[in-house]
C-alpha cells in the first residue's frame, strides 16, 4: 500500500521517520479500496520475494518493510 498507491509518494527519507509512515499509512488506506490493497500487497509481496528485475524498487521494498516493522510492530 505505501509503495503502490497513487495518493502518495514515499520517498527515501520518509522511511525512517515513524510519524511519516503513520501519515502515509493512513491516507493510502484511507483512498484505496480493498481489491485495490490486495493488488498493491501481491506487487509488493513478488518484489520482496526477488520475482521483479528492478534492484531498486526490491531494496526500496525491503527498506520500507523493516520501517513497517519497526513503526507499527508488525511484520511486513
């Protein structure tokens, strides 16, 4: 949801802040609806599984679920 939804942009930095991704958090979920989450998660799930050829965006994703993890306390 944090790296898909067209609401929003996440960038580098804003990872590492908690009340960003609090704030992201909540008006991607606010805007998307549910079909729109489940597609976002499997974009996001075949990127951090390596199933996607952009280097980038798999670090980025990678990144941006241990900020989740950190920040909310759930596993990503």
């Amino acid at each position: 949801m944090l790296t898909y939804s067209p609401s929003l942009l996440l960038l580098g930095d804003d990872v590492d802040d908690p009340a960003v991704l609090r704030e992201c958090a909540t008006v991607a979920f606010a805007d998307s609806q549910d079909w729109e989450r489940e597609a976002w998660a499997g974009m996001a799930m075949n990127v951090y599984g390596g199933h996607a050829p952009d280097n980038v965006l798999c670090g980025f994703v990678a990144r941006l679920a241990a900020a989740v993890t950190r920040t909310f306390g759930v596993t990503a």
